[in-house]
C-alpha cells in the first residue's frame, strides 16, 4: 500500500501514500510492526482525547497482563527516564506531573525569555550571513533551541555542547523497530544526561536561581513536590521534544518555501505566527504517534482490541481533505489550521508557546530589513528516520 517508513523514497515523500490508506479505510492492520494505521484527521483527533488510548499501560496492566514483553533489563535506563516524563504518563501520576511543571514553566517564563530567543536568533542568522551562506540546518535550526532550553535550564554555555547528542541518541528510540545500536546509544545517554542533570539539580538545591530547574525544585502542592527522577525525565523531555520539532519545522519549512517561491516572496508582509502554523501542518515534524489500546475501541468498522498499539499518522491528518480545503498546498495565510503537530488532550505539547516563540523567531531573523534572501545551493537529503522526519542538511546562499 506505499506504505514504508524504511524506504527513503517514502520517507521523502510519504503524502502520497497516505492519500491511498485514507482511501482504503479509517484503521489498517499493519503487520511488519504489528499497529494499526490511523489516518484520517477525524479519528487521529478524537483518539488523541480517548482515555480508552494511552501513553502507557503499566498504570492499568503489568505487561504479561497486557500480552507484552517487558523491554530487555539492559535498556532499562532509557525507559526509567522516559517513563517519568510528562509524554509517557498517564493519570493521575501525568495530572500531579503537569499540575506541578506548570507552576515552574509558565507563559509569563516563555515571555520573559523571548528577548533572549530574539537575540540568539540575530546572532545566529549574523553568523551565517557573515560565511555568505553555509548549512541552515547546523547553523542555525540546531543551534537556537538547545540554546533556548540550556537558557531555560541554567545549563552553563561550555557544557551546552553536550545536550544535541545525547537528545539525538535518545530519540533514535522513538524510531519504528530500533536496532540494537541505536537502543545502546540511547541508554548511554541516558544514563550521561541523567547524571550530569542530577549534579544540577543538586547544585540548584544550594543556590537556587531563576532558572527552570530551581522553579521545578520549588513547585509544590497538597499533593507534595516533583520527585528527582520526575526532575530530571521534564529536563529531558523539554529539550527533545522542545528542540526536535523546532529544529526539523525550521529546515522543513524553508525547503518547502524554496518549492514555493511565490509563498516565499510574500512571508515578508504576512504575519510570521500564521506562516509557523501552516509550515508545521504542510510537513510536520513528528508524523507519526502510538498509543496502546486500554479497552476495546471502534474505529469506523473496525473493532480493535485491548493490548493492540494504534499509530496515529500526524502527518497524512494534516494533509487530510476532509478537514483542509487544498490540503496539498502551501498556504502562508490560511485561517483556519487545527492542525495536529502539537497533539492534542491531556498530552498537548507544554512547550508549544515556546516552540513558536523560537520559530517566528528564527524565520523573523532570516527574513528581516536587510538581510540578504536566501537561495538554495541544492536538493537536500532526508535524514535516516520517519517518525521523527527531517532533513539532513540545507545549503543555502545569500
């Protein structure tokens, strides 16, 4: 059915297979990773809000009662980090865990930071503009959020070098069927990350400041304070969430307004906010999203049962005609775009503001008075990868 997340053709271009699924039915059994396909925007949607779906099951069923194995004990590392964080609870441990991050990482924190996100951006851009040009990607996507969130966290400027590989590292598990290498990466760095945020924290403990870790350290309710471990999986969720769709939205954005130069030439004059939310539905960072089935659902005529995964495919509901009218064209100034690339219910991306905070920012930067406008130097490559798609580099001249 076209359908083939580890062929670099689909990869590059995964739009017109998902056409053909929508086509073909509302949930599709798919048996090389044993899901069922998700990929209408009306279903993708309202499962996202279904508690009958979640994260995890562990709350409910151990895995011998759910019919699955549990992971290797080797990898445990990875999944004691991932598990405490925000994405992958559910009720009530995600109720008491966001009630508590949200006291830390307010709106009023992402404003406060906005003229540094403004700044950082403007230098980034005056570096790549003083080279004449050079890789968008490495130069300038990359740099700002890990920046950002490192400003965020109080993470001192010589040890930011640190953070983008150990988030890549361990986003290789969030790939379909992870080799073993990749599950050895992963658990390296979480095992680093974890250590070197655990020194952190206690060293906020001491002198705490106005960084989002002594505002995590502080953050209490009747239910009582953020365990270390819940600490430390909030770090390192916000900076790979955080940093992975704002790096992967910015070079996917620009190669998709260098398809479209009319809709580039007119950016300048349109507000910047609308521009973001249309490139993040046109070619959505995170195309695809699992959720373990906790009681028996219905998805169009199709029963589906308990201890079954579902994948919500982001991307083909974004680009669902049901639900956007010219959902294959590029519109800068489109109105009505609830697109789906922050998620939706319980699990709706905390850091939303700040990732469109940090994107308005970036493209702001590139398309401002008196920067020169960018011209591609050639077709860029499709990173190895599908659930988290990008591309591997952007050569671009002034």
């Amino acid at each position: 059915m076209g359908f083939d997340p580890w062929d670099a053709a689909f990869v590059a271009d995964p739009y017109p297979a998902y056409r053909e699924l929508r086509e073909q039915g509302r949930a599709l059994w798919w048996e090389a990773t044993g899901q069922w396909l998700v990929p209408h925007y009306a279903d993708v949607s309202a499962l996202l809000r279904d508690r009958r779906l979640g994260r995890t099951y562990l709350h409910r069923f151990t895995h011998e009662e759910f019919g699955r194995q549990a992971p290797p004990p080797g990898h445990e590392p990875f999944h004691v980090l991932n598990d405490n964080g925000l994405l992958d609870l559910e009720d009530p441990a995600h109720a008491r865990v966001r009630r508590l991050v949200s006291k830390a990482f307010t709106p009023r924190t992402v404003e406060q930071l906005a003229p540094a996100v403004d700044r950082m951006a403007r230098e980034l851009v005056g570096r790549l503009l003083a080279d004449g040009g050079g890789d968008l990607l490495t130069v300038v996507a990359e740099p700002l959020p890990v920046a950002v969130i490192a400003e965020l966290l109080g993470v001192p400027e010589s040890d930011r070098a640190l953070l983008r590989p150990w988030s890549a590292d361990i986003c290789g598990m969030y790939e379909l069927r992870p080799d073993e290498e990749t599950a050895r990466r992963a658990v390296r760095a979480s095992v680093e990350f974890s250590a070197y945020l655990r020194e952190l924290i206690a060293e906020r403990r001491k002198e705490p400041g106005e960084d989002l870790i002594s505002g995590l350290i502080a953050a209490h309710d009747d239910e009582g304070r953020l365990s270390e471990q819940e600490m430390i999986s909030t770090c390192v969720l916000l900076l790979n969430a955080g940093h992975e769709a704002t790096v992967n939205t910015t070079v996917n954005g620009w190669w998709a307004l260098f398809r479209h130069p009319e809709q580039l030439a007119s950016l300048k004059s349109e507000k910047l906010s609308t521009a973001v939310d249309e490139l993040m539905r046109y070619d959505t960072p995170l195309q695809l999203f699992e959720r373990w089935v906790l009681d028996d659902i219905q998805v169009g005529d199709t029963l589906i049962p308990r201890g079954a995964e579902v994948a919500l495919l982001f991307g083909s509901a974004n680009r669902d005609p049901a639900r956007f009218e010219r959902p294959d064209a590029l519109d800068l100034v489109r109105a009505d775009n609830p697109h789906l690339s922050f998620g939706a219910g319980i699990h709706y991306c905390l850091g939303a503001p700040l990732a469109r905070r940090e994107l308005t920012a970036s493209f702001g930067a590139l398309l401002a008075d008196g920067v020169p406008p960018l011209k591609l130097v050639r077709e860029p490559r499709w990173r190895d990868g599908y659930v988290i798609r990008g591309l591997d580099e952007l050569l671009v001249e002034f």
